[in-house]
C-alpha cells in the first residue's frame, strides 16, 4: 500500500506492507521525500511467481528539469522495485511463508466425497491427487463411502462404524516442501434425529461433538507437522458423521543455511516460528561433541546427522556445594534433542554438512540450566570466558578466556565462584583439567608414561608438568 503524507504539498510518499492480511502495516520505504500528487502501482508476475512491482507519481523533484514551478503540475515519474529489492528493503516477504488453501472438494457441487470408489462402501481410501495432499487416508477397515447417490454428493467424507466405541482415524499427510498449517471442517450426525453419539478429535486432543442434523464448525491452528490425525469415534454403530466444507491450510519451509562460522542469531530470529530445510555447516567429531541447535531432532535426524548408533546426553548440575559441583550427563533414552537445550552427543560419524528437512525454527536462549553452572549454547563465534569450563575429549577443561569456540556448541557458565568441578557421564567419571586452557599452551609439558610428549591430552594416564592426569 502507499501513501502520501500531507504535510506541505503531499510529501514523504511512502510504502507500506503487512503479512496479516491488513490489520498491521510497516513502513519499508520512503519513495519520494519531496512533493508527489497522483500515484499509482501494479505489480508483474503471478501470485506463485512475483515479479517487480511499478509506481507511477507526480514528482515534484522534477520540476527543475521541467520548467515547472506550481505543485498542480509535476512531471511523471516511473519507478520499478524487482522481487530481490523488495526481499532486502523485507526480509520476511518470502512468498515461500505464505500459506496455501486446500478445499478437500472437488467437482462442481463443491462437496463431492475424495476417495476411490468401488461400488458404494469401501474398506480402504486414498485421495485423488487434485487435493494437493501428499496422502489423505482412512485406516483400512474404515467404512466410508464416496459419490454415489445424489444425497451422498453433499460430503466430503462421511463415515458410518461398523463398531460401536471404535476410533476411526483419517491421516493428513504434507506434500513435500509443505508443513500443515491448520485445518477446519464442519461435522454433523447425519443418521439420528436424536442423541449424541458421535465426537471428532484432533491429534492435540482438542475434541467437539457434533451436533443433529445440524453442521458444527471445527478448527485447528499453528499445527506446523507434516502430518496429522482426525479421529471419528462413535457410541453407535451404522450412524454416520457427514463433514463438509473440509480446509487444510499449507505453509511452504525456507531452505536456510546456518553455518558455524557466522552469527546466526538474526537469521534465526528471522524464521522464528517457520518450517525449514536446514544445511548445516557444522564440524562433528566421531565422539563427543557439544551441541546446540534452534530445532528439535527426532531419533532417526539424529542418526542420520550424527551417525548410526549416536548417543546422546542430557546435561544436569544440582550440586550441595559450589566448591565440589558435579555435573552429569545422562543417556536421553529416546535419542532426541529438544531445541535450545545444550547436548552432550557421542557422534559414531565424523561430517562438516548436513541437510536436515521438515523442522521448525525457534528463537529462545538455548541453555540447560543448573544450581550452580549452566551448560549454555552459542549461535556465533565466541570466546569462553576466563572461568568458565567446556567439555573436549571426554574431559572438562577451565578456560583462561583465550578459548574460541564455534557456534552449534555449548559450555559451563559458572554462575557464581565454584570450586573443584567433576564431570560424569553415565555414572562415570572423566578426565578433569582445571584452571589450564586447551590444548596445551606454551610451557605446559604433557607426555605419556612411555615419556613421548603429546601435543593435547590423550585417553589413559598422562603425566602434565609433573603430575599424573586420568583421562577416561
């Protein structure tokens, strides 16, 4: 939208945009500080694919150029913004985060039933591929009928149990490069006069009971899954539910691309909230790694970024003593890591990059808090704080503040004076280096019982100026 400001002979004409539907608008661009009058603008390109957008408007700053002098005739100006000026002057007016609208319908009823028809009722259901679904589907042994008679044309689906008390589960499933938004519905008893017999239920638990003869509206918002659940459950067997006016609501994921180089913490708070495809560039060691990432990763991302067989532990500090503080690691049984929550992984596969799709940013603090230290991840570059610990080589080192880390990783921030500080992981305890930075600086002498001198600590005993260290 553009406007003109009306102070002096119409100044300042300025663009606006909003990315809810109107009820909110942000300035992003103050075209013409000098006087304009008329204005117009259109855009090229489609919906699905913008291109430029035009202005035309008297400009008063071409007067001179013109030989005009009353404000009543400016001279026409023309200017083009291309889609890549627009996405710098707005970095969120990514058409990509734009939901897309789903009628599950089909046909010039509007409300013709999806399925594969097989001569009435059918035991097993596919969608056709003009929903925009990637699947659509009903649990076999589910009866639901399709376009057969005239009345039967009025629903989108309309299911009839077999059994009383039975759940029946149609399945939403996202096409590829798609996260599901939301979706609503309108939902009736379509074979009783009388009663309550019937509820539909969302995967979130959220629930309605339809009402007789009558169709009640239903929704769901802020799902952002690739899949999801509706469940039919009836008291009554052979009385079906009709649903009608049956929307899903689709966003596209962003690629993006976080590196461990670069701060990342804008381009995160950017996509808060939104699906994406994540290239990863990240360093993983076979072994252990710190790590911190704005996403949650199921059991099999895990595996698939860290390698098969990848351990992963959960930090916790709840110590009796500041100056005897022990800090634990525990195996997360369900092999998952929770966005924003700092992890000790056991990587079996070494990797620079990775691609991990269909996960959601979040933009929090990622910190694992503790009574005493709390294990914090970073999403830039940073230098570790004299003081403070971090995890190398299954062992915990004090940094001296000469320590750099990269971002993805995390660290033991003292939150107030602590003593000695021992480090187990599952139950076992570790090599412990205090009060020396890592690897070894100059003047610090580490050798192995053989009396070969090492360059960093290495697993067994390790003799460092003078004083024998157990790194496990």
């Amino acid at each position: 939208i553009f406007h003109s400001i009306t102070t002096g002979n119409h100044t300042n004409f300025k663009l606006y945009y909003s990315t809810d539907q109107g009820n909110n608008w942000t300035e992003f661009l103050n075209v013409q500080t000098k006087g304009t009058r008329y204005v117009t603008m259109d855009k090229s390109g489609t919906d699905e694919n913008p291109g430029s957008l035009y202005l035309f408007f008297e400009d008063q700053s071409l007067n001179s150029a013109g030989g005009y002098t009353d404000y009543n005739h400016y001279p026409l100006n023309f200017i083009e913004i291309t889609r890549e000026q627009l996405l710098q002057y707005i970095p969120d007016l990514d058409k990509s985060a734009m939901e897309k609208e789903v009628k599950i319908v089909e046909g010039t009823t509007g409300y013709n039933t999806y399925g594969n028809y097989s001569g009435g009722w059918v035991s097993s259901w596919v969608s056709n591929a003009n929903s925009g679904l990637a699947g659509l589907t009903m649990a076999t042994g589910t009866p639901i009928f399709n376009s057969y008679s005239n009345w039967q044309n009025h629903y989108n689906i309309c299911v009839r149990p077999t059994n009383a008390n039975t759940n029946y589960v149609i399945t939403l499933t996202a096409p590829d490069g798609y996260f599901i938004q939301g979706y609503e519905l309108k939902a009736r008893l379509g074979s009783s006069t009388s009663g309550e017999y019937a509820t539909v239920t969302a995967a979130d638990g959220s629930f309605f009971q339809p009402a007789t003869n009558a169709f009640t509206p239903f929704e769901v918002n802020g799902l952002l899954s690739k899949s999801t659940t509706i469940t039919v459950n009836s008291t009554e067997a052979g009385k079906d539910v009709n649903i009608v006016d049956f929307k899903v609501y689709l966003v596209k994921t962003f690629d993006i691309t976080l590196n461990e180089t670069a701060d990342m913490a804008a381009v995160i708070a950017n996509k808060d909230g939104k699906p994406a495809n994540v290239t990863m560039n990240r360093t993983i060691v076979a072994g252990f790694n710190t790590v911190a990432v704005p996403f949650d990763l199921t059991a099999e991302q895990v595996q698939a970024v860290f390698g098969e067989g990848t351990k992963v532990y959960a930090y916790s500090e709840n110590s009796d003593d500041p100056n005897e503080a022990t800090i634990n690691f525990n195996l997360v049984t369900e092999g998952t890591i929770t966005a924003n929550v700092p992890v000790l992984v056991e990587a079996t596969a070494a990797s620079t990059t990775k691609t991990i799709e269909n996960v959601v940013i979040k933009d929090e603090a990622p910190v694992a808090t503790g009574k005493y230290i709390n294990f914090e991840g970073v999403y830039a570059p940073t230098t570790v704080a004299a003081g403070d610990y971090f995890v190398a080589n299954d062992a915990i080192y004090k940094s001296t503040g000469a320590t750099n880390m990269k971002a993805f990783r995390a660290f033991l921030n003292a939150k107030e004076a602590v003593g000695n500080v021992k480090m187990f992981i599952e139950d076992t305890q570790t090599g412990i280096r205090e009060f020396s930075p890592y690897p070894a600086t100059t003047g610090e002498r580490i050798y192995n019982l053989a009396g070969q001198r090492l360059n960093k600590l290495q697993r067994g005993v390790n003799i460092v100026n003078d004083k024998k260290i157990i790194v496990k």
